[in-house]
C-alpha cells in the first residue's frame, strides 16, 4: 500500500511539475500580436465564437513544434517551425488564411511568436489581452488540491489501522 501511495505522490508531483500555463490574447485589435511564451504554455483565442488554442511543446536548436487545438475538430493538428517557415491555419475553412503564425525569437525553452490577423478588417474575434498576470493556474490548484485529500485520506486510513 505504501508503494502505490508514494507513486501516486510522484505522478502528482509530475503533473504539477508539467502543468503550463494558458495566455489569454485578443487578435481583434491588431494586426500582429506578439507574444513570447515558455514551452508547455498555451495560447488562448477566440476566433467566430469557438475557441482555438495553440500549445507549445517543446523549444529546442530544431525550432519549434506546436499543437493546434481547433475547437470542433476531432483531432489536433500538430506542426514544427523555425525562422524560416509559417503556419497558416484556416478556422472556418474558406480556404483562406485567417491567422498566419512564425517564429520571431527562440531563446532556451522560450519562443517569441507573432501572430498576424490575416483577416483584420472583418473579423469577428473576441476576448480580452490577459497576459502573464492574468495566466490561469487552474491546473497547479487543482492538483495541490487533489494531494491534500489524498494526505488527508491517508492519514485517517492510517489511524483506523
């Protein structure tokens, strides 16, 4: 029993350790929003009422690799870039490119990412610029929370004993 607690402590350990942190952005009012952003971090945004979220994986000498999350869609996209390539990504599928992504900075585990608002004269973004102060840890408490009870259960399991 013990082993399978101090695992169950390690992996919830782990998950808090991995845990990134989600950057709430506003593409509505500009053309091209930069943001510099730690690897394991999402950026959030809101493009025709759906949320798209776009996660980076992971910073290293290669580039960047990315993982799209477009709300609606079954599976996530996944792409890697460097200085000398861009993603486009098309939302609403009318074959034109709604937000253009490249990489403006690497440096260690962070990248500094411009987001170009290929339709800024008619889109219908919405949302508020957060930033980092605004970032939701939503994920750390909640697993804070979950080895509390666990704690909690073991040592009222232990004193039963």
């Amino acid at each position: 029993m013990k082993k399978i607690l101090i695992l169950l402590f390690l992996l919830i350990g782990l998950q808090i350790v991995m845990a990134g942190e989600i950057h709430r952005v506003d593409l509505s009012d500009k053309l091209i929003h930069v943001i510099k952003i730690p690897e394991r971090d999402v950026i959030r945004f809101d493009w025709d009422g759906k949320e798209q979220e776009i996660m980076i994986k992971s910073v290293d000498s290669d580039g960047v690799s990315l993982t799209i999350f477009i709300e609606g869609s079954d599976v996530p996209y996944y792409a890697k870039l460097d200085y000398n390539n861009f993603l486009n990504l098309d939302f609403n599928r009318d074959r034109n490119t709604d937000i253009m992504v490249s990489v403006n900075n690497m440096e260690g585990n962070t990248v500094s990412l411009a987001l170009e608002n290929r339709d800024f004269e008619s889109n219908s973004i919405t949302g508020n610029v957060v930033g980092a102060s605004g970032s939701s840890s939503f994920g750390v408490i909640a697993a804070i929370l979950v080895l509390v009870v666990l704690v909690v259960f073991f040592f009222v399991w232990r004193k039963k004993r």
